[in-house]
C-alpha cells in the first residue's frame, strides 16, 4: 500500500474519474430515457396541445422525461446515480479554488449544491404531481445556471484547454436560449405547426452544452488524487491564478480588474447585510412615492373634478427645509429619525378611512425625500459612501418594478392594498423597520453642519435641479412598472411586439444594464453623444409601435438608468435646500404636465397641453440636457472617471461589488417571475358544450373601489362568478403617475384564464378601454374616435374565434354628457364600424344617452343594422349592449356593489344560430346550461345581485 506522511494509502483515483462518471451518468440519464421515449411512445411524447405527428416530430426533454413508463423510471435512476459524482464535483471545484478569504469560491459552491437540490426537485416532482412545484424548482435550477456558469469562467484556473472549452460551451449555453424562447413563443402565442419541434431541438441542445460545461472540470481535476490528496499543489493558493487574472496580465494591472473588484478579496456578511438595508430603504422611498399619486388621484376621480386633496402632491418640496441650518444639521447628524418617519406611508394601510390614509401617505413621500436628499448631500465628500447611497436609491427602483411585476403592477406595500386584495404589507412594514435599524447604525461622515461652504464649481444650482428633476419625473413615468413602456407600443392582436409578460423582464434587464454603466462608465453617460442616441431613442418609442419602438424604449431605459448617479452626485456639489427642493418642484410640474395631457377636460389650462405626450417628452429630454450640461461644468471628467479607477479605495470597490451581487439576484429574480407568468393561450369558456357566449360590459373607474382599495380581485370575483367569457372594461388605462402606473388587465387575464387586449395606450390620451376574452382574438383594431372638445373617446374592434365561428366584438367609451357635438360625432363613427363589419357582432358599449332617444338611434339604425339587447329597459343611460348575426337568450343587470360606480350589464349569446324574436320566456323554459348562475337572485353575494328587474330575462 502506498504511504504518505499521514498513513497509509488503501484507494485512490484520479479526480478526473468524478467528471467522467457524472458526464456518464447524466447523458445516460436523459439519452436513454429519450432512445426509449420514440422507441415506444413516439407518436404520445411527439404531440402537444396544438399539434401532432407529421407537424412535430421530435419530443421536448419535458414531454420525454415526464410520466410515461419505462423512460421516466431510466431517466429517474440514472440522474439518482449522477448525485453522488454532482456533490463530488462541486466540493472538488470548491477544493481547487478557495483561497484564504476570498469570498467567491464560497458562492459559487453554494450555489453549485442549492443548484444540484434544485434539479433532484424538478426530476422527481413533474409537472402532472404539482405543477407549481415542479415549476418552482425547474426555475431556480436555470436561474442558478447563470451565477455557476459565470463563477466556474471567473475562477477557472489557468489551463488553457479547460478555458477554451469552457468559453465555448458557456457562449453555446446561453446563445441557445435566444432561439429556444423565440420558438417556444411561436408554438405557444402563435401556434405555428413544427414550431415545437425547432424548439425541442434547441432544448435539447442546452442539456448537451449544460452537461458538458461540467465536463470540462476533468481536465482541472486531473491534477487531484482522491486520497483526497493535493500531488500538484493546485489548490495551496498562490498557484490558483483565476481566468480573469490571467487574462488581465496581457492588459492592466490585477487591482484595476472588474473581475478582482467583484469576486476576489475578503468579504463580510455584515456589511452585505448593510447594502441590502440600503437597498430596501431605496425600495421604501420609490414604493412611498408612487403611491401618492394613486392616493390622491382617488379624491379628484368621485369628485370629477378639482377636489383640493391634489396639493398633497407638493409633499415632495420638503427639501427646500435642508436650506434652513437647523434642519440640515439634524438631518445630517440624526438621518435615522427621518427615516423612521417616512415609514408612516408604509404603515398608512391600517388605516381603512380615505382621508386619514392619505395624509399620512402624503408625510411619508414628505419625510422620505427629505431623508434622502439631506443624506445625499451629507455624503458629498465620501465618494465610496455616496456612490452605495446612490445605487440603493436605483436598485431600490429596479426592486420596487420587480415586485410590480411579480404582482401584476400592483405593488404589495402600497397603502391601496392589504391582505384580502392581495397585499404583503405587513411583511413589507417589518423589512422595512429591520432596514431602517439596520442602515441607522451608521452616520453620514460630513461634519459640515454651520454652512454651506461648497467647492466652487460652474453651473448653478437651478440647472442642475433641472435636470435631476426631469430624470426623477422620467424613471417614474416610464420605469416605476416594467409594462408602461409596452403598453405604449402596443396594438393589439395578432401579437406583434413585447407583451407585460414575459418581456416585463426587458426593461428589467435594460435598467440593470443602465445601472451598471452609471456605476462603473459615469463619465459615458455625460457626452452630447449619449444624450443623442437617447433623444433618438425616445422619438422612436414615441412614433413606432411593436419591437421597432420598445427597441427604442430599451435604449432610452438603459440611458436613464446610467444617468443617476452622475446627476445626484452633481446635486450635491450645490446649496441642498435650493438644489433638492427646486428638483423635485420641476418633478412635479413635469406630472402635472404628464396628468393635464389626458385630463385636459377638467382642468384649468388643460387644453394647452391636450393631448401632446410629444411635448412632454420633447421637455424631459430637453431638461436632461440641461442636466447633462450642468454635469459637464460642475464635474470634471477625471472625477467621474476615477469612480472606476485604481484611485477607488477597496472599501468602495467592496461597496459597488455588493450592488452588483444583490443586482443579480434581482435579475434572476425578474427571470424567474417571467417564467412564472408566461401565459398558456389555452383558455376554455364556460359552457362550450351548449357554444355558449356569455358578454358583459362594466365600467371600473380604474380599479380603486369606493374605499380606496385596489380592486382587481373583487372584480375577478364577479366576473367569474358571473361566468363572463367576453368583457368590456372601461375607464382601465392606470398608465400613469396618478394611477400607480398599473394595468388591471394583467391580473385579470391571468387569473381568470383570458385573453387580453389593453386598448389605445398611454400614449393615445384616453382613458381606456379593455378587452378580456376566453375565446382566441383572432385580429384587433384600435380606434379613437372624433373628440373635437371633449376627452378621446377610445373603441376596441375585435375578432373572435368563437367554437370555430368568427364573431367580431366592439368595446366603446363614449365621451362625456356636456360635449354634445362630440357624442354624435362619435356615435357617426361607431355606427360605420359597425355597418363596415361583415360577421355577426356584438356592441359592448357606455354611450351617454336614453334609449330611443337621440343618438340612440344612430346605433341602433337600418347602417349599423344592430338590435338593442333589450329595447324595453327603459332605465339605462350609459351602458348598453347591442348585437346582430346572434341568438340572444338572456340579459341581466347586476349590482356593482362597492366596487365601482357604474353597474354590470350581461348578455348571453347562442353561437351559429340566427338572431331569434323578442319573446320573452320563463326561466324554467331555458336549458340549465344556459341560465344566469343563481347566486346573484335576492340579496346577492358581497353587493352583486339581479337589479332594476329583480332577475335576469330570457328570450326565445
């Protein structure tokens, strides 16, 4: 037996053998399991929910792997078997390359064992078990990929082969994945026949490249003899030279490496935990600030019109108190107090009363910019201190758009929330308590509390406010959600641009990518050049719909993420009370300019600025100018230089690298959220058996209930209890600051299992209209109709594959009572589309007249060719439901309850069949199939009940 210093050798093998028994064990896993799948299943494991063989012929890994026996037993135990030699690799690369204190080893190995645990979730718990689950470990094993991808290339040791193949793979891995999502978007959202198949091609292909990243650890682990002994001195350290060292000799030196900065050296959990604390206080004051607008748009919205709740939104000036010394001397001191403040707009959710929840939303947004800008300022002379100030302030925004998107625009710590609509608000009060401890600990370094002596620089304080006043209002109209900006460039169906989900995680990854170059490129961000491309940018996604204008809406989103840091950093060299305070006064001037644009009808001044989104972008760009100029006199560019330089001192590299972890866990977060919500376009109607059609219309008065509730799921509700299969929703465009920037359709759609067509964008100046529908939109236009005084007046003209029948549906908001040339203008309009339409149609509409009476009778009219639902319900006014080339058997009208103030209007439709008399049957003489769900007779359930006639009616 062979011997060492410390006894006696009984086995031993080359550590390669733990790369060649995984890579076996593993290909044997899946390749046998997919040789047995088409041997004996092939036709079974071929088809999908579209299509079959001949139009697919090759299986997904999912469909080959999953329930069918004998593969998914190989499969299972043969990947049982790859466990053994996976944890053995991962400690192997752990072993070959820690090093005394370096913290990346350590997490690149945790992340290589919570990955191997996550694979074993998804291999054994298949979708048909629990689906959620299954869902849940598949997504964190991809997710994880990337970190241990990245990790294993950072901390390759230098073998020259081992890196070569390892580029190679790791460049296959993920180029794979751009083909692979667009062929799976093809089969699912556009059911292209042999699409699936293209993509099972790409899916198997990462298995190999996956598989075979690992494999290369065999040239690595040659050098280890499982003893488990060291012969060649590779892991002692001073050997283990990383990729990024080695690459980094033939250009600079080791210290100014981006690699070096983020994964070498010593690292302290308590200083991460101190990042993260930032972080969620920058979560905090971005969550407390797009609330208020929400909050005191409710006031004006019952009141139509002025209600004088709308000065709240000057709560954001409060940074003019910095100019008092006083006031700056205890801010800069004592910021903790302000902070702690500022979490009255968090906790403003316990309390139910409107006025009362709004005040103290208005003294959180007060307190937190306050907080904010005087910390800013009181970190001016500490370049490490205030560039981590500045990071959370723009992580907290990528934070606070990750939990909208993972909410479906809501956010889950606004005061309109709680835990019946869906709100963590509790949890999201107690983080932010823990945050507020945590982060008070510590105290702005300036000591400069007597004056406001300033290093003299050029510009002045009323440019430089300009520009980060412009930025503000930017990242909050366009960036506070992840689908503003696609909502701008959609068009409706058939689909041809980004949808909510999952391409939200575009603009996601787009502000990252701005929050990176801000980071380490500041002075790129502060050129004429730069600002240039943007300009560009921002005129495209102004002018162009589908991927050519989110293309633009991408640039201009990585240009505005990249500037804050240059802009603050900018601020702080000028008097804080003047420079903060004005900001923020030209941010909301900016959101008054952003409101007035669509609300031109109800307030002073409005027309000036009705309808021209051109003007108030052509303004946003022009202030950021105004910024970038000031930057370019006031910061010199070795200074925004050497924020990437060997002059930063290691404790601020250590500060940005901490960004940029929680970054990437943000990242694959917004990744796996986008997963989660992709749809699956199989939606069923409710009574296909019967070709039933069940239609409503409602006006939702943008889903805030009469309590100031979030209401999207009270709504739901109703609309499944109701059994809707096609709806109408009107006044549902929340795109903006004073809405919360949401979109109800999102929740809507995807809890209910329908397709939806949100209707002309923010940027069309209305407010809104909406479509959901189980049946698939074959093809959509959007209207505005003629508005020559009044508010724009929006239309959605679908077309419907209704169990095989093409059936066209128009959703229409009429304008208001007091603009009467515009409604009979507008009702000319609808009466061409609908006289235009060749297929049997159903009008579901808020038209503003009285039945039979004045432009009633354009809709109803031998053009249109259209029958009133009901010609006998004398008692409506706005809503109403039209319909030709249709069997109607029943309408109702229900109650809104308290969710909104206008009723449920609903009628049922027999599909194929021809329209039918106006006689009026009992309900006994109606299939069961076909009659209105009981629970809604009498008293009703929670509000919603049978009104004006006490039931619903049914027709022969």
């Amino acid at each position: 037996m062979a011997k060492d210093k410390d006894g006696v050798v009984v086995a031993s093998f080359s550590g390669k053998w733990v790369s060649y028994s995984h890579t076996l064990f593993a290909y044997g896993a899946f390749f046998s399991a997919l040789i047995i799948g088409m041997s004996l299943h092939f036709h079974k494991i071929v088809k999908n929910e579209h299509y079959g063989y001949p139009d697919e012929w090759f299986p997904s890994v999912s469909a080959t792997i999953g329930d069918r026996y004998p593969e998914r037993s190989f499969f299972q135990l043969l990947i049982a078997v790859t466990s053994g030699p996976r944890f053995a690799l991962v400690a192997l690369w752990y072993m070959l390359t820690a090093r005394p204190g370096s913290f990346a080893p350590k997490f690149v190995a945790t992340v290589g064992l919570i990955r191997t645990v996550f694979c074993g979730g998804w291999v054994y718990i298949t979708s048909t078990d629990d689906h959620d689950w299954h869902d849940i470990f598949m997504i964190g094993y991809l997710v994880l990929t990337l970190p241990w991808t990245l990790g294993c290339l950072t901390l390759s040791p230098m073998n020259v082969t081992a890196v070569k193949y390892r580029k190679i793979l790791a460049g296959l891995f993920f180029g794979t994945l751009v083909p692979l999502i667009y062929f799976f978007i093809q089969h699912k959202v556009h059911k292209v026949a042999g699409a699936y198949t293209i993509y099972a091609f790409f899916e198997w292909s990462l298995i190999l490249f996956d598989v075979g990243f690992d494999a290369i650890t065999a040239y690595d682990f040659a050098g280890f003899e499982v003893r488990i002994v060291d012969v060649q001195g590779v892991s002692k350290g001073s050997g283990n030279i990383a990729l990024a060292d080695a690459v980094l000799e033939k250009s600079k030196k080791r210290s100014s490496s981006l690699s070096q900065q983020l994964l070498g050296g010593s690292y302290s959990w308590a200083d991460m935990f101190d990042a993260a604390a930032d972080i969620y206080t920058g979560f905090m004051f971005w969550s407390v600030l797009t609330s208020l607008g929400v909050t005191v748009w409710y006031f004006p919205l019952w009141h139509m019109g002025i209600s004088g709740y709308e000065i709240l939104i000057m709560t954001t000036v409060t940074p003019f108190f910095l100019g008092i010394p006083a006031v700056r001397q205890l801010i800069v001191a004592q910021p903790g107090i302000f902070y702690w403040l500022s979490l009255t707009g968090l906790g403003a959710f316990l309390i139910e009363t409107p006025e009362p929840r709004l005040f103290l939303v208005g003294a959180g947004v007060a307190f937190s910019c306050l907080a904010w800008a005087g910390t800013f300022w009181a970190e001016r002379n500490n370049s490490g201190r205030l560039d981590a100030k500045i990071s959370a302030f723009s992580l907290g925004l990528i934070l606070s758009s990750i939990a909208k998107f993972a909410n479906q625009t809501n956010n889950p710590v606004w005061p309109i929330m709680n835990s019946i609509n869906g709100g963590w608000n509790k949890t999201g009060l107690v983080l932010a308590i823990l945050a507020v401890l945590r982060s008070s600990r510590r105290t702005p370094t300036s000591s400069d509390f007597s004056a406001l002596e300033q290093k003299r620089v050029g510009g002045s304080s009323t440019l430089a406010a300009l520009g980060l006043g412009g930025l503000l209002f930017a990242l909050h109209s366009l960036l506070s959600d992840s689908s503003t900006m696609i909502t701008w460039v959609w068009e409706g169906f058939p689909i041809a641009g980004p949808i909510p989900a999952p391409h939200g995680a575009y603009t996601i990854a787009a502000m990252g990518v701005g929050f990176l170059i801000g980071l380490f490129r500041p002075a790129a961000t502060t050129t004429w050049s730069s600002w240039a491309t943007a300009s560009a940018a921002a005129a495209l996604f102004h002018n162009k719909a589908g991927w050519t204008g989110f293309y633009g809406a991408l640039i201009l989103t990585i240009y505005l993420m990249a500037l804050v840091p240059a802009f603050i950093t900018a601020c702080t060299r000028y008097a804080p009370g003047r420079t903060f305070g004005l900001a923020f006064l030209f941010y909301n001037l900016m959101v008054l300019a952003h409101v007035w644009v669509v609300a031109y009808a109800f307030v002073p001044g409005g027309p000036l600025l009705r309808e021209r989104t051109d003007l108030v972008m052509i303004f946003t760009m022009a202030l950021l100018a105004i910024g970038v100029y000031t930057c370019q006199l006031s910061l010199p560019p070795t200074e925004l230089s050497s924020k990437y330089s060997k002059a930063a001192t290691p404790d601020h590299r250590k500060l940005r690298s901490y960004s940029i972890y929680i970054l990437t866990i943000l990242q694959l977060l917004s990744v796996s959220v986008a997963y989660l919500r992709f749809p699956t376009f199989d939606y069923t109607p409710y009574h296909p058996q019967e070709k039933l059609l069940t239609a409503g219309i409602w006006t939702v008065h943008f889903a805030l209930d009469n309590d100031m509730w979030s209401s999207e799921r009270r709504m739901r509700d109703a609309i499944k209890e109701l059994e809707l299969d096609v709806v109408g929703l009107l006044e549902s465009d929340l795109q903006r600051i004073i809405m919360g920037n949401r979109d109800m359709t999102q929740f809507l759609a995807e809890d209910l299992g329908m397709y939806a067509d949100f209707g002309p964008g923010p940027n069309k100046h209305t407010w809104g209209a909406a479509l959901l529908s189980k049946f698939p939109i074959v093809n959509s236009t959007h209207f505005l109709l003629p508005s020559p005084v009044g508010e724009l007046a929006p239309a959605i003209l679908a077309t419907l594959d209704c169990y095989g029948e093409l059936i066209d549906v128009l959703v229409f908001h009429s304008g208001q009572e007091e603009d009467v040339e515009d409604r009979r203008l507008q009702s000319l309009g609808i009466e061409q589309i609908m006289a235009d339409s060749k297929r049997p149609l159903i009008l579901l509409s808020y038209l503003v007249t009285k039945p039979k009476e004045g432009n009633y009778n354009t809709y109803v009219s031998e053009k249109s060719r259209m029958r009133d639902i009901d010609p006998s319900d004398w008692d409506r006014w706005c809503e109403y439901i039209l319909y030709r080339g249709i069997k109607r058997v029943g309408y109702a009208r229900v109650s809104r309850g308290t969710i909104t103030d206008t009723e449920i209007q609903v009628g049922k439709f027999l599909v194929g069949q021809p329209e039918g008399g106006d006689v009026e049957i009992e309900e006994g003489a109606v299939e069961e199939g076909l009659r209105f769900p009981e629970q809604f007779k009498g008293e009703g359930v929670r509000g919603h009940a049978y009104h004006v006639f006490d039931r619903p009616r049914y027709y022969a």
